[in-house]
C-alpha cells in the first residue's frame, strides 16, 4: 500500500491534511482508503479510486483528485453528488473529473443525509482553501 510522510507544509495543527488510511496490511488488499481532514480538524474516511474504475454511486460526498506520478495528491474539487440514480452521479463525477485532469475520485459514504454531506463538504473545501492560502503567503 503507497504511503509518504506528510511534507511541513501540509501539517496544520491537527496534522497532515490528507494522510493514507491503513486499514488492511494485506499486500493483495486492491482498495485503497485515503483521509482527508477537514478545518474542524475532522478525519474523513474516503474510499479511492481510479476516475476510470470507480463504480456506479449513491448519494456521497467526492473529492476529484490529481495523483502525480511522484505519489503527491492533489485536491481539484469538492462535492457531493446528488442523483437518485447511482450511474448518473457515475456520469457527473466522470464528466467534472476529465474536465478538472482529475485521475482519482475519493469516496465518503459515512455521511447518510443530505445535510450531513453538506457539512461535510464544507468542512473539506474550508480546510482546503486554508491550505492553498498558507502555501501562497509562505512562498
């Protein structure tokens, strides 16, 4: 399973903002799990995959995400999706994803209403935002 240590700059005072999630030590294990931490200083279990082998979805939050071939991640955007048909919100996350040069989709299923994957989505982007205006200041 890839694992890096989390560069200073991702370091917020809760720790890294986005973090491997080990939750299997089965080398053959083919899911990967990925956190990201919200400016709540929240951990939010997400499932990964490719933007081409993601499955169909239910109602979930997603992050599109740009994985370098050095293994540094980045987020591109935030959201939920919002179909009652899993295939459409296939559709959705496929469609923004090519259009952002997104090639993982992060998957948080934990947040079972409406308003609680708004809450989480905003957590997520907020600590986002914070991150990206940090580096901008420091360099």
């Amino acid at each position: 399973m890839w694992m890096r240590k989390a560069d200073a700059a991702e370091t917020a005072q809760w720790g890294p903002a986005d973090e491997p999630a080990l939750v299997c030590a089965e080398a053959a294990f083919a899911q990967a799990f990925h956190y990201w931490r919200g400016i709540s200083g929240r951990r939010y279990l997400h499932s990964v995959y490719s933007l081409i082998g993601c499955p169909a979805l239910p109602q979930a939050n997603y992050i599109l995400v740009r994985r370098y071939d050095d293994g540094r991640r980045e987020a591109l955007a935030f959201g939920q999706t919002k179909d009652d048909t899993a295939t459409l919100n296939l559709a959705h996350l496929r469609h923004e994803g090519a259009k952002r040069g997104a090639n993982e989709v992060h998957i948080h299923l934990l947040a079972a209403t409406a308003e609680a994957r708004l809450e989480v989505e905003t957590d997520l982007a907020a600590a986002h935002v914070e991150r990206v205006t940090a580096t901008a200041t420091a360099a």
